[in-house]
C-alpha cells in the first residue's frame, strides 16, 4: 500500500520500534528519530531515513508518531527547543502513542493548534506481543476529521483504531484501563496466595475459579502467563513502565478531587516492588510481595499451566 504521505516515528523502544516496523511494511515513507540511534538499525536497513533531531524529522513529515516513556520526554520532544513545534508543517497531524498526562496532552494540543497543526491523544494497548503482530488497540482523542483522514497509519500499526472523543480523552481511557488491570491483579495476589496457603494447588484453583461467574468473564486469565508459572523474566511489560501508568492515573484522581483508595494502595505496592530493584521485571513481579509476606511460593508447571488454559478454552 505505497502512499506519498510521510511519516515521521520518534521512540524505537520495546513497542515504538515494532509499531514503526509495520508502517514500514504497510508501504510508507518513514523518517525515523531516536535517543540513540543504533536503535534505528534495522529500521533504516528497511528503507527509513534518519532525522538528526525532532524538529528535522518533523520539517519532513505529513504524520508524526511519539512512542515515548514520560510525560517529560513527550513534552520535550514536541515542545523544547529544536522540538517538533519548530518544525511541524501548517496542516500536519501528530499522534502521540505514550500513555500521557491528560494536563500534558492538552498543552501540546494547544501550542500545535496555534501552529495550524493538530495534536491527538493515542495511546496503545496490547504490549509488545500486540505491537508486532498489530493485534492492539489504538484510543485516539481529538479531532475526528484528523482521525479519519489518517485511520489507515493507525491500522497499519493495530486492528482496534477507534476514537473516543475531543482531546484527552483516550488517555482518560488507557489510564482507566490500565489502573484497573493493576488493581485487580494486586487483589489477585491477595486471594490466590491464600488459596494455596489454604492446600489449594495453585493451577487446580485457577481451573475451580475460572468456572464460576468470574471466571467466565476472564477476571482470572491475566493470571496464566506469569502469576501460576513464576515467571516474571523477561517482561512482558516491565513494573517500571506500569508503575508509572498508575501514578499517572492516581494523580489524575487527586486532579479531580476523587478518593481512589484501593488504586493508592496498588500504587504503593508497585512502587515498593520497585524499590526492591524489580523495576525491569515483568509488572506482575508486584503480585511476589504478598508471597513473601504470607510464606508461600507460586511456582506451577507451565506445561501444566498450558494445558489447564487449553481446557478452560474448549470448556
């Protein structure tokens, strides 16, 4: 699907590098950016061109991606000096794919919007695995005629594009979505500890919960890949970049005025296994300290784990 619309990719980390791959392989023209540029390796060898700095690549692109870890780095990446704002064309659309700050989000909006230019929220859901393979979400904030002027670039990077409404609010979204994935795997490591420190074989209780209502509803799926198997190494999303996503949304409650009890105590807890040096663990590594506390080790089979998912699937 060759096009004459440029694209211009800032951030070739652990999912940026993948979502910029499959632009790539949709057939368009890529200019790519990035802290250091041998992440750009095979990027280029695929056909990119290289940008010395963000207001370079912008200067050369119709649509602009971010892909970055902070809030900070998006800011100074569009914004600071020789920063996409210097550079972006009259007309041009810029997604940022980072789980943002929606404070953040709408002063980019903003100082993009005096520029005739139009910023839009989009941040990811689906984790390296879905950023390879496209199977992943897309939330896009912002203006809809940008949106669907540009839904095949975001198609080629996810199957699930979808816009959810005026600037900020896919990233109200994908902090809703992620705060409660860790709060519910927080109390996920609460139960299931005590389940086996009861006598409960850990893979035979998962197969007795996943009957009921709950486990109908998937409640206990998340639990397959690194919970019953022990197996935090390497990650699959790391308790660094989770961590984060939750103090954003924590702090998004105190914006609002909104007591978020349970979600502050997940907060802690992830931000205590941080401290204990597991910050590039998978972030499921969190669900070890209730272990610790209670004495017990979650370690099962994965060839057992495999095949209690296989009949959970066929049941």
């Amino acid at each position: 699907m060759a096009t004459d619309v440029v694209i211009g990719f800032i951030g070739l980390g652990t999912m940026g590098g993948k979502m910029a791959t499959n632009i790539l392989k949709a057939g368009y023209k890529v200019v790519v950016h990035d802290l250091h540029r041998q992440s750009a390796g095979h990027h280029l060898q695929a056909g990119a061109e290289w940008a010395d700095t963000p207001r370079a690549l912008a200067e050369k692109s119709d649509v602009i991606f971010t892909s970055l870890p902070e809030p900070a780095d998006v800011e100074r990446v569009s914004l600071a000096a020789d920063g996409l704002i210097e550079g972006v064309k009259k007309g041009a659309a810029y997604f940022d794919l980072s789980t943002n700050s929606q404070s953040v989000v709408k002063k980019i909006h903003e100082a993009f919007a005096a520029k005739g230019a139009q910023m839009l929220d989009a941040p990811v859901s689906g984790g390296p695995s879905g950023a390879a393979s496209r199977k992943m979400a897309i939330w896009v904030g912002g203006d809809k005629a940008t949106f669907d002027r540009h839904k095949a670039v975001l198609d080629a990077m996810g199957d699930r594009a979808a816009y959810i409404g005026p600037i900020g609010t896919a990233t109200v979204a994908k902090l809703v979505h992620n705060m409660s994935g860790y709060a519910i795997s927080c109390a996920l490591a609460e139960t299931f500890t005590m389940g086996v420190k009861a006598g409960m074989d850990p893979v035979a209780l998962w197969e007795a919960v996943r009957q009921g209502v709950g486990g109908r509803r998937l409640t206990f799926d998340g639990l397959l890949d690194q919970f019953l198997p022990g197996q935090y190494d390497p990650p699959n999303f790391a308790l660094k970049l989770a961590t984060k996503d939750v103090k954003l949304a924590t702090e998004l409650g105190r914006e609002l005025g909104v007591p978020m009890r349970i979600c502050n105590l997940a907060y802690a807890e992830m931000r205590e296994a941080c401290n204990r040096g597991w910050e590039g663990r998978d972030s499921r590594a969190v669900m070890l300290l209730e272990q610790e506390r209670a004495g017990v080790k979650i370690a099962a089979d994965p060839e057992r784990v495999k095949q209690a998912a296989e009949r959970a699937k066929s049941g």
